[in-house]
C-alpha cells in the first residue's frame, strides 16, 4: 500500500469534525470515540486536513493555551 492510500484509509475511518470545534471538544471527542486523530473539515464539509491527539496534547499543555481556542486557530505544524 502507498503512502497516499494509507493516509487516505486513515481519513476514511477517522469522525469528520469541523473546524470551529474547540480543543476541548475534540480531545473528549477523541477520548470517547477511542481515537488519535480526527479530520478537519470546513464549513462546506470540506476535509481540510487531519489533527492528532498528541498535537492537541502539546497544545494543551502551553502556557498560552485556553479553552476557547478553537481548531481552524491552530498553528500551522
């Protein structure tokens, strides 16, 4: 299997979230759907991309972190 389609099976079995949804409510989402990763969408249901727990672990843990940042906020990385 490429590179390609292992990431695109990835984003296949992966919840698709939008990208206005706060680090907190994607870590619980991640949590509940026993996850690591989740795929950003836009507003047109677009995927736009992927995010992983550890990313948002990091993120979380910064001292300029708060809860109401959301995931379309995140720096590039």
């Amino acid at each position: 299997m490429t590179p390609v389609l292992a990431q695109h099976h990835s984003m296949a079995q992966a919840p698709r979230i939008r990208d206005d949804m706060t680090v907190e409510v994607a870590l619980s989402l991640m949590a509940g759907a026993q996850v690591d990763h989740l795929v950003l969408c836009d507003g047109d249901d677009q995927s736009t991309g992927l995010v992983t727990l550890a990313r948002l672990s990091v993120l979380r843990d910064a001292p300029t972190y708060t809860d109401r940042v959301r995931l379309r906020d995140l720096p590039e990385g």
